[in-house]
C-alpha cells in the first residue's frame, strides 16, 4: 500500500516540539550525546532493578529517581525558546550536577534526616531549598509556566496566610518549616505523585516505548484501515480506530496527533473531509486515548493511588465511558461522511488483508499485560512482564525483532518520554504539600460547594470550568492532581463516589487538550492539516460532546462506571447514552438519513441529550424525539430516491 503524506519526519518532530513541551529536547552530538543516552539507560535499568531485585526506602529511591529526572532535564531541555538546542552550557552542566546533589544529600544523610525531623541544620535548609527551586525551574522547561506559576503562588500562599483575605486566611508558616515540609517529608516534593511516577508510571512509559520499537504503531494503522478502511468515510474511522488503539501505548495527546495524524490527516482531505473537519476528528480521537484502557495517560496511575485501589479497578471504570466517547466521534465522522458523499478507501489502497492478520501477534504483549492485571499482578510486575514479552513476541519475525541496539534505544526512550512525568509529579508534590500544610484544600472545597450553593450540577460545572482552565498549558498529569486535591472532595461531600468524583476531574483536564482557547492537540493536527487553528479546536469540541457528556452521566449514574451495579444496569445506561449520541450527532452534524432542517436538528440534540440522562422518564422522552427525527429523515430520503427514479 502507498499512501503518501503531506508531513514529513522533520515537520512532525517540529509540530511536537510545539505544541508538546515535553518532547521538545535538545538534539546532541559528540560525547555529550553518549553520556546523556547513557543516563537514559542507565535510569531506566535502575527502575527496573528496583521492581525487580531489591526494594529501598521511599526516602533513598524517590531522591535516586528525582535526581535521575532532574539531572537529565537540565542536560535536555534549554532554559529558554532560544537556547542552543545542540549544545548544553556550563550552567545547565552545574544545575544538573546540584539535582544530582540535593537529591542524593537524601541518600548520603538519611539516617541522620530522619532523625532530626522538624529540627532541620542551616545546611538542611540551603540544600532543601536549592531542590525546590530546581524542581519548579525543571518542571518550567518540561511543562511549562503555568505550573511552575501554580507552584509558586501556592508557596507564597504558605508564608503569607496571616494576610490572606477571608476564608483563605492561616496562621501562616516560616521558610524553615516550609522549605522542611516540601522536601524532607513524604507530602511535599517526596510525596505520593513522585512515588507513583517512580513506580507504576516509568514502567509503563518504558513497555510502550519497546511496543513502539516493535512497530505496533505502524501495525494499528494498517489494522485500523483493514477493519475501517472501506467503509463510508473510511479515512476518518480509521483516524478513530488507530487513536483508540495508539492510546494504549501513548500517555501524550498531542505526540498520539503527530504519529497517527500525519498518516490520516492528508488521507481525509485526500477524500474530500475539510482541513479543519480533519483535524478535529484526530485531535479529538488521540485526546481520547488517555481514556483508553488498559494503559490509560499518566494520571489513571495517581489516581488509583489517591483513591488506594488497584489500578485494574480504574481501569475497569473507565472502559464504558471509553467506548462511548469514541462511539460519539465514529457516528459523527459517519453523519459527516454520509452528508457530504463520501466513500471509503478502494481495495487498491487497503494493505494487505492477509499480511496484517500474520502480525496479530503484535497485540498479545497488550493481551498478556491485560490478562497479569486480572490476575492481580501488581502494576509494576505486570508491566515488565509487558515489556519482555513485548521483546519476547517481537522475536517471532524478522522484521519485528529487537536487536541490542533496539532494546538499549528503547530503554532510552522510555526513560526521555518519563521525564515529563518527573518534573511534573515533583513540581505537584510541592502543590499538595502547601495544601496539606495549611488546609486549604477543604477550605476551596467548602467554598466551591457554598459557591453552588450545595448544588451538585453547579458543583460539576464549576469543577470543569477549572479543569479546562486549568487545562490550557498545563498537562493532564498536573491537571489531574491539583484539581483532584481541591475538586474532587466536594463532589464526594456531595455524596459523588470518589472514582466517579476522580474520574471526572481526569477527563476534563484531559479534553482540555481540544477545547479552545488554548488547545494544544487541535493546534498540531491544525499544523498537519494546514487548517485554522481555533476553528480546529472548535470542530474538536464539537467531536468530542461525548467527552463532555460521560462524565456528568457516570457522576448522576455510576452503573456506567461499573461500581455498585448489575450487569443489565451497565447494558441498559451504555444503550440509552449511545443512542442519545446518535441523536446529538445528527443534530450537530445536521443529517441522518437525509439532510435535517433547523427544527429537526433541536429535536434530534434534544432528544439525544435526554437519553444520555439516566432515568426512565428522561430515557422515554429521549427515545420518541430521535424515533420522530429518524422517521422524518427516513421520510425525505425516499421521497428524494423516488423523486430522482422517476426522473431517470
């Protein structure tokens, strides 16, 4: 098969630069290229040898894995837009060897760190403070400002609780217990967020990065359009099918956009899609792969944590509203493609049937990660059982088998795709440590439930009008634990069981990524697809209303998150809510079986938005709008093939 591109290799490592901070790393030659490949490496055995092999004290292994995450950082990544992208400067050389030091200083003195707690020495202090100044400078250049900007007003926030105004006021606290708290306890930089990138999150950062180098990115493609290709608007189902698939390995919206989009975006313009139509639906489906079950974005992992429940349990969650949010765009890239006249691919521009069925063995380490979880494996475990199967299946042919070379490159590559996580997780653990320190967390809790006046729908809104807010520049990860922290204890207040109430803070700082303003995924498929950037983000917001959508049904019914319910109540709110996305995808996209009028359209969203609520009542209602608006449509496209026989 052939299908050319309008994107090469080097625009798309450049639109991921743009758009997704955490890959933009500096290109290096010469030794500094080795040493830093060998700092890749080497991070990434010592992870796994300490799942493996020998199991350290939280104070000894997270200070090894910071100072692994802050010395590779400030070697990667420039201080600025402008600095040198090939070479690393003598201060970037000294501020990586103090994240080395100020990190293993924990490993050097712990006895004598845990001993003097609370009466901490001058030294104590000007070490700890240097962390937490290279940690938000870190997370700054990874992530970017807002974060770092977050951070530091939550510290200030901490010195200054004597003059805050109202309910934000404190007792306030001073830089020694402040500089004490934030890095030699377990609830500030040391604390759970770093813990769980240094655990679960690196291990399966590192088994996606060895699927890549087996190729199953390439393989999901052409799997995608075997099974998708040929139908009506093949290009776009593919586009839906390949993300859902790629975001079993991809924690990075827009990296998923890049890869997958510079396959399917020329493709869909190729076949008459619009450039921002195009866009949209990639953008959308790579946002949602995050959602995706089994290996879901970084923040599925802080949450188990948060919540102490298996990961499988989160997981198993989020399977339901997984597939409704992809079952939302695939109606509505078919309503498009049915209005606009637009056909599937040909056979001559499908892969081969027979060749793509030969490399299903492609999918069984995902099989066999899947099956070690069910088994309660724990996460870790079941991750390197992952990545040597991964190594082990990608044996059984040629083409797919790793080399020494592949594996060391992997291992290097899972460790540069975790770094992002690291600078994050610390840069957050600094956030939750101030609100653990002044209780600021219950007092915005109990002011967002005064604010809605102890409304629950209020409560939501509010909540995701934060998450998106807080969403544009900042990535899921940190998204995740600073609204989860302040957020998602009012909604439990309210009664909201606390997956429900964590899962809806993760999805919206998840489709924050193509909801404008500022909404980096749609802006790098807008640079692939050549199209206008916010019209882009609003085609996306528009794709993804089911994204919007199943978080407000899974909080009023929970059956769709699969916890305290039968197996009938889970079919019965899946049917209703993907038969209200019908419904609202004809509407916004303006046809069905034949072209809807304005009237029809109001109907058909109506309708649909009624089925999604749970209750019998609203499911009734719902069900008569979208039979009547089918039963129009149904009408005019006979009247229109009667009326165009009859001329013939």
């Amino acid at each position: 098969m052939s299908t050319t591109t309008n994107i090469n290799q080097q625009e798309m490592d450049k639109l991921i630069a743009q758009y997704d901070k955490e890959s933009a790393t500096r290109q290096l030659a010469g030794p500094m290229k080795w040493i830093s490949f060998g700092l890749l490496v080497l991070f990434s055995l010592y992870q796994l040898s300490s799942t493996l092999f020998f199991t350290l004290p939280p104070q000894i292994h997270r200070p090894i894995h910071l100072a692994f995450g802050l010395a590779l950082v400030y070697l990667l990544y420039a201080g600025t837009s402008k600095g040198n992208k090939n070479k690393i400067g003598i201060v970037n050389m000294i501020l990586a060897l103090l994240g080395v030091l100020v990190s293993m200083y924990w490993v050097i003195d712990y006895e004598g760190l845990v001993t003097r707690t609370g009466n901490y020495t001058t030294l104590d202090m000007v070490v700890g403070g240097i962390a937490v100044v290279l940690v938000l400078e870190a997370a700054r250049r990874v992530v970017g400002i807002p974060i770092a900007l977050i951070a530091t007003v939550f510290l200030l926030y901490t010195y200054l609780g004597p003059y805050m105004p109202g309910f934000l006021e404190h007792r306030g606290n001073d830089i020694e217990r402040i500089i004490g708290h934030s890095y030699y306890t377990l609830e500030g930089i040391l604390g759970t967020p770093l813990a769980v990138s240094s655990t679960f999150i690196f291990l399966f950062v590192l088994f996606g990065a060895f699927l890549e180098k087996t190729g199953v990115g390439e393989y999901f493609n052409d799997l995608s359009l075997v099974i998708a290709g040929r139908r009506i608007g093949g290009p776009a189902k593919v586009a839906v099918f390949s993300s859902a698939l790629q975001g079993t390995i991809s924690g990075s919206s827009v990296a998923n956009v890049v890869t997958s989009g510079a396959f399917t975006i020329p493709m869909m313009k190729r076949l008459g899609y619009r450039s921002e139509f195009a866009a949209a639906v990639e953008a959308s489906s790579s946002t949602g792969g995050q959602i995706m079950p089994p290996v879901m974005g970084a923040a599925a992992f802080l949450m188990a944590e948060f919540i102490g429940v298996p990961y499988l349990e989160i997981a198993k969650s989020a399977i339901l509203p997984a597939i409704l949010f992809f079952v939302g765009i695939w109606i509505m890239t078919h309503f498009e493609a049915k209005r606009l006249g637009l056909r599937g691919l040909s056979k001559e521009e499908l892969p081969n049937k027979k060749e793509v069925l030969k490399k299903m063995y492609l999918l069984l380490p995902i099989v066999i990660i899947i099956t070690a979880l069910m088994m309660n494996i724990s996460a870790e475990r079941a991750a390197i059982i992952g990545i040597v199967s991964t190594i082990v299946v990608g044996a059984f042919r040629k083409e797919t088998r790793m080399s020494i070379a592949d594996i060391f490159a992997a291992l290097a590559s899972g460790a540069r795709m975790a770094l992002g996580v690291v600078a994050a997780t610390a840069c957050a653990g600094i956030i939750v440590g101030t609100i653990t320190l002044t209780g600021i967390g219950l007092k915005l809790a109990n002011g967002l439930i005064d604010l809605a006046g102890g409304h629950l729908l209020l409560t939501l809104f509010f909540t995701m009008i934060a998450s998106l807010i807080l969403g544009m520049g900042t990535p899921t990860t940190a998204n995740y634990i600073i609204t989860s922290t302040i957020a998602a204890p009012a909604l439990i207040q309210l009664g909201v069981p606390a997956i429900a109430a964590h899962m809806f803070t993760f999805y919206f700082g998840i489709v924050a990524d193509i909801t404008p303003p500022v909404a980096l995924a749609a802006f790098a498929a807008s640079g692939i697809a050549k199209s206008k950037p916010i019209q882009t983000g609003v085609e996306s917001t528009r794709l993804s209303i089911a994204a919007f959508m199943a978080p407000y049904i899974f909080v009023i019914s929970p059956a769709l998150l699969l916890i305290n319910t039968t197996l009938l109540e889970s079919i019965w709110v899946m049917l209703t809510s993907t038969l209200g996305m019908i419904g609202v995808g004809a509407g916004l996209i303006g046809y069905w079986m034949s072209k809807l009028n304005v009237l029809e359209r109001i109907l058909a969203v109506a309708g649909g938005v009624l089925a999604v609520i749970p209750g019998i009542e609203t499911d009734i209602a719902g069900f008569i709008l979208i039979a009547l608006v089918f039963a129009l449509s149904y009408y005019k496209a006979r009247k229109q093939k009667q009326s165009v026989q009859t001329t013939l």
